[in-house]
C-alpha cells in the first residue's frame, strides 16, 4: 500500500491538485474555522498550499498539527499551525515552535489504506486512534481520510478499537463513509485507555 501511494503520486502528480481541488470544494460548503491537517512523511499527500490558501480566506480560520505528548504512550493533541515558525519534533515531523492547543472542529487523516466504511490503516503509531476514542466523547468532530484511489481497499480487517472516519477525500472526489459497521466506540475508547 506504501508502494502505491508513492507510485500514484510519481505516475500520476495531478492526484494531489484534484485531491486539493476537492476539498476546497467541501470546504467552501461548511462553516469551518479549525482545521487539523497533517505534516506529510511517507508519501503522504501534501496539502498544506490549498490550505494556507483557504485559511487566507478569513481571519476567523486556524489550522493546527498534531504534536506527540508521549512516544511511549503514542498520545498527542493539536496545536495551532504557523508556517513561518516550526521545528522537528517527534519522528522527524514538522510541528509548531510555539504549543498553542487547539480543539479542531474537522481534521484530516492520512491513510495507508481505508475500507468505504472509513476505517483506516494509518502508519502504525495509533496516535490518531488513541485521540479519536478520547474525542468519542466530544460530538461535532467530522474526521476525513485522505487517500488515493488506489488506495480504498477491503483488505484488511478493522481491529475492534479502531474508528471509522467520517469522509473520504480521493482524487476522484469527497464522498461520505458508508454505513458504519456496530462497532462499540464506547469499548473502543476504554481499550485505547489500556
């Protein structure tokens, strides 16, 4: 799957202009003003042009990174996101200079593959697992994979803490998940707390 994300984006580098052009899009649609987004590694899409563009649009919009809190615990919150003024913070990853929490109302998730139901197969942390069964309790969130094509898949098999996203943004557009399977997101919080 890391193999095809990368070939996509050698073969085929309007992927990410579409992937951009769609969100955008959806963006305009909803009254969003915190955006959480992703530093990219791996191959992941880089969105961060479209969105400095969009946050330009008001001066009420925020975009913000995740920031590791504890690499043992694989825990991490989001922090506001200014261009201007990063360093290399856990992994090698790009985060903000200055820790400036922030609660975003939508974030975007990178994947390795996800099924149309939304469940995704991310790098193998669990950080974004661990956050969203915290942020279970916390309704408004909308969560979007970011993904290509080729990369929509069935598989793989979700384990039962893993949470299913909201949307999914691939070159070919930004479609809501399926039905979400039964899944106990109650059980799935309390076993990323163990």
């Amino acid at each position: 799957m890391l193999e095809k994300r990368r070939r996509v984006q050698v073969e085929c580098p309007t992927a990410v202009e579409s992937l951009s052009a769609y969100l955008l899009q959806w963006l305009a649609e909803r009254a969003v003003s915190r955006l959480g987004f992703y530093r990219p590694i791996k191959s992941e899409p880089d969105l961060t042009e479209p969105l400095l563009t969009w946050k330009l649009g008001s001066p009420q919009r925020c975009l913000c990174v995740p920031v590791v809190d504890d690499s043992r615990s694989k825990t991490m919150h989001y922090a506001r996101w200014d261009a201007e003024r990063v360093r290399i913070g856990c992994y090698g990853i790009e985060e903000p200079v200055e820790d400036i929490l922030v609660d975003p109302e939508v974030i975007l998730v990178p994947c390795v593959g996800v099924t149309r139901e939304g469940f995704r197969l991310g790098n193998g942390g669990g950080y974004f697992d661990r956050w969203l069964a915290e942020r279970q309790k916390t309704p408004g969130l909308v969560t979007v994979a970011v993904a290509f094509d080729c990369l929509v898949t069935e598989d793989f098999v979700p384990e039962i803490f893993d949470i299913p996203l909201d949307w999914i943004l691939t070159e070919s557009g930004m479609r809501p998940a399926e039905k979400k399977t039964g899944r106990n997101t109650m059980d799935a919080a309390r076993l990323m707390q163990h």
